[in-house]
C-alpha cells in the first residue's frame, strides 16, 4: 500500500489536547470497532462499508443505524471530513485536515495501548480508560486452562500455520494453551505439511466460524482423515479478523470451549 502523508503529525494528533472533532471517518476496520464503542453517534461521517457485515464486525446489529462510506479519495473528501483513520500506506491526493493511522495490534496490550490512541484522538480519553476497565475486568474473569498444557494449531488454507507473535497466538497463551507453532519454533506464517501435524499430534485445531467447509483443494487440507479425529476449537470470526475490543469476545469463547472439552484430554 502507499504511504500516507497527514496534515497533521500523528503524534500531534494522538497527544495534544485539541478539540473533539466533529467528522470523523473510517477506513480501517478496527477503528469502526473503537468508534462505535467511543465515538458519539453524531462525530461519525462514516464507517467502513464491513461494519455492517455480522462475519467481519460484532457490531454489525449496531452499526446499521450508522453511516458507512465506501473507501475511494473521492468519497471519503465529499464527506470533508476533519479526522480519518486509516491503514498505514493509505494516501489521498487532497488530505483531511487530519489523519491517525492504525497499525495492527497482536496482542492485547497493543489493544489497550490503541485503545487509549482513538480515544484521545477523538475527543474522548475517559470513555478509554472506562473500555479499558471493563476489557480487564471481563479478562479477569476467563479462566486459564493451568497445567494442562494442552496444544493447539491454527491450521490454515494451504497448510499455513498460525505461528508466534499473532493476536491467535496471544488468545491461545491467554486461556492457557500452547501454539504448536511455538513447539515446532516456527515463523508467523509457515506453510506445515499434514504429516507434521498429524506426528505433532495437538490437542486442538483451531478453525474460523463458517470456515470448516471445503470449497477448494486450499481448504481440503484441513478436512484429511489423518486430522478428522482432532477436536476442533471455532473461533468467533468477526472477533478475530482484526485487534480491537472484540478480543475479550474470542478469550471467552475459547476458554468457554476448553471448559466444555476438559474430558477429551488427559490431565
């Protein structure tokens, strides 16, 4: 993607009281997620269109009675807006008068950590620390599936492995799981053949909600009889595609799942 230039610093923007702006505009999928939980409804010029989609925002419901936009310079400036969130490397030919970008977050610390950027941005840095409370509270209360050391594996399209410093990996660690990435010391991303898996012999294999289907010879990797007999975990699509505060979401699932799949491993 190409670089944005903002009008604005973004370190101006993140740290230097100013005032709330008033037309905001989205363009990154994690900032619809920290807009519709911080943002007045009245700041919003737009949303992204993904906003709306129940498989990509788990607040999908809410976002309908709010604006979307579509992702084109032209359409984004017709809003004028006086603040965009994007992607790094989004450009525009005519700017905003300012810009924040959001890189992505692979851990929860770095959700806390943009949680506190978006809020001050726009105006409102108590209603952050207040999301902040209630994410830690609700942490707090996700049990950890302790001295089990259970193991499981993202196993992806293709036969990519999920590997380290990946938010999967993080809500794996958060309910007391073990990537089995980290056991073959393998990279973010890495392709595994099933043999590796099946000798590997996980516990779990991690899936996407609506994402068990096989629609390609891609996803009927994942669908061998070598791994029929692995317990699937499912994983909250709309609260993984992107960090953000549907984090808590996927860390009670999974460790609401694990509860429920204590008998399918031994002590």
């Amino acid at each position: 993607m190409r670089r944005l230039l903002p009008l604005l610093p973004l370190l101006a923007v993140a740290a230097t009281p100013s005032p709330a702006p008033k037309r905001i505009v989205s363009l990154h999928l994690c900032a619809d997620q920290y807009l519709l939980a911080l943002a007045d409804r009245s700041q919003v010029a737009g949303l992204t269109r993904y906003a709306r989609d129940p498989a990509m925002s788990p607040q999908a419901a809410q976002a309908r009675s709010w604006p979307v936009t579509g992702t084109s310079a032209e359409e984004v400036l017709a809003l004028d807006p006086d603040l965009a969130i994007v992607s790094p490397g989004r450009t525009f030919l005519n700017r905003p008068r300012a810009v924040l970008e959001l890189a992505d977050t692979h851990d929860y610390p770095g959700i806390v950590a943009q949680t506190r950027l978006v809020a001050r941005a726009i105006g409102h840095p108590e209603r952050g620390e207040a999301l902040i409370r209630r994410m830690n509270a609700a942490l707090a209360r996700v049990p950890r599936d302790a001295g089990r050391q259970r193991v499981a594996a993202e196993y992806q399209r293709r036969g990519f492995l999920t590997g380290t410093g990946t938010l999967i990996d993080d809500l794996m660690r958060r309910v007391g799981l073990v990537n089995l990435a980290a056991r073959l010391g393998r990279s973010p991303l890495a392709q595994v053949p099933i043999e590796a898996i099946v000798a590997a012999r996980p516990d779990f294999l991690l899936v996407e909600e609506g994402d068990t289907a096989v629609v390609d010879q891609g996803t009927a990797m994942r669908a061998h009889p070598a791994l029929a007999h692995i317990p699937r975990l499912v994983l909250p699509r709309a609260s993984t595609t992107c960090g953000g505060p549907a984090y808590v979401l996927a860390a009670a699932s999974l460790a609401r799942q694990l509860r429920q799949n204590r008998a399918l491993t031994p002590p």
